[in-house]
C-alpha cells in the first residue's frame, strides 16, 4: 500500500494571515494542531492531502491556493550589525 505523498504549502501563511487567524486558531478550526501549522508554514514539511483539505477547508479557499507561495509575504529582514558581519582583516606579523 502506497502512502500519500505531502506537499509543501507555501501560500498558507498569507491565506492565514488573510483571514487574520493565529496558527492556534487555524488549527483549531481544521482540527489539526498549532505545531502542525507552525511546520507547514516554516516549509519543514509537507501536508498530506487531507490535512491541506482541512486547511483549506477552514480558510474558505480551493486547496490548490494554498500551494501559490507567490502571495505569502515576505519575512521581514533586519540589516545586520557591525557583529553580525564577517569582518576579514589582515594580520601581519612582523
């Protein structure tokens, strides 16, 4: 017996944030747990074709829009400290 193979859902976070949802409640609503959502969101793994139904079921969506990752927003980005930076210097000896 084959199992189903899963699928990454890069655009579930914006339909989430869409619907102005938390991933406690997302889950609750798909009854699937919030660290399942927290997973699927942060690509660590793929959902498994009912559980992208309950997902997409629970955000009014077809479940082919949850794979759109093109509106998922971007993350924010924070410019780097003098720190944070690989700073090369040269060392002489003399």
């Amino acid at each position: 017996m084959e199992r189903p193979r899963s699928t990454l859902l890069p655009g579930l976070a914006a339909h989430r944030y869409r619907r102005g949802l938390t991933q406690r409640q997302l889950g609750e609503l798909a009854g699937v747990a919030h660290t399942t959502v927290q997973r699927l969101e942060s690509l660590s793994r793929g959902a498994y074709p009912q559980t992208m139904q309950k997902l997409a079921t629970a955000l009014g969506v077809a479940p082919e829009e949850l794979l759109d990752g093109e509106s998922t927003p971007l993350k924010t980005t924070h410019p780097r400290t003098p720190c944070q930076e690989s700073v090369q210097r040269e060392v002489s000896y003399e």
